[in-house]
C-alpha cells in the first residue's frame, strides 16, 4: 500500500503548488507550449494542473488512490496510476519529466532514473528531467546520479 494511502487524508489542503516553482519548471524544461510531461508522484496534482493551465499535456503519475481521488479534474492532465520504478508509460512518450518532493520515496533510485530516461524523447534526459526537493531544484544531482546509473 502506498504511504500517502494511510498518511494523505488532507494533502490537497495542506500542500498548495508554488507558481513561482512552476515558472522554474516551465523556464528550465524550455519545452514548447502543447509538449506533453509527465509528473511522477504526482500526488493530488497540483502541479500537474498548474502546468496543465500553461499549455502543456501532463501525465500526473501517482501510486496512492487516496492522493489521486482529491486531485481537481482538468481536461489536460491524464491521470494514471504507477511508480517511479515502473513507469506506465511507452518509451519516448514524453517530451519532459519532472518529480517534486518525492525522489525520498523512491524505492530504487537507479531503476527510476532509468524510468525516466527511457520515456523522455530525444534520449536526453539531463536537458529534461527536472527533480525539485524542497525549494532546491536537483538538477547538477540528476545529471550526477542518471551519469553513474545509465549505461
């Protein structure tokens, strides 16, 4: 069962997505407007939906039902339930990929690494995976760990 099954009862109150984050995101992708990305731990979806709103297609990505059931419904975001080690998604599907407060509860950090390279398009993951933990954006550490994780 995923965590947030047993401990998310008030997330979509308690947690509120940054806009500022969102530009962040937007600025450092630099993908055109109608690119599709997926968001893993999506949770309820606030980001999914903030960057939705800006004109991008977003694949929230979330294993806990609980966290899925208060997401708001928006016509482009696709809900779809997973985890980062398993991405359910085809190879080269996406144009980016981002994961915000979550990369502490990936179960194998090099199996989600090689999730997320395996469905960003281009096979140029460091120019399109974004990782954010807390108000630090982990780039330099996501081009370090997918440089040893990747063959």
């Amino acid at each position: 069962m995923p965590i947030y099954d047993s401990i998310g009862q008030q997330y979509a109150r308690t947690r509120v997505p940054d806009p500022r984050i969102v530009h962040m995101l937007i600025d450092l992708l630099n993908l055109p407007k109608g690119s599709t990305i997926a968001d893993v731990g999506a949770g309820t979806g606030g980001y999914s939906r903030l960057l939705a709103e800006q004109g991008f297609f977003v694949y929230a990505i979330e294993p806990s039902s609980l966290m899925q059931s208060q997401a708001q419904e928006y016509p482009q975001v696709e809900w779809l339930t997973g985890y980062a080690e398993a991405l359910p998604l085809p190879d080269n599907s996406v144009d980016g990929v981002i994961s915000i407060l979550t990369i502490h509860h990936f179960s194998n950090l090099k199996k989600a690494f090689q999730e997320m390279h395996r469905v960003v398009k281009d096979g140029k993951p460091y120019h399109r995976i974004l990782l954010v933990n807390g108000k630090k954006l982990l780039l330099t550490n996501v081009v370090l760990a997918l440089y040893l994780f990747l063959p």
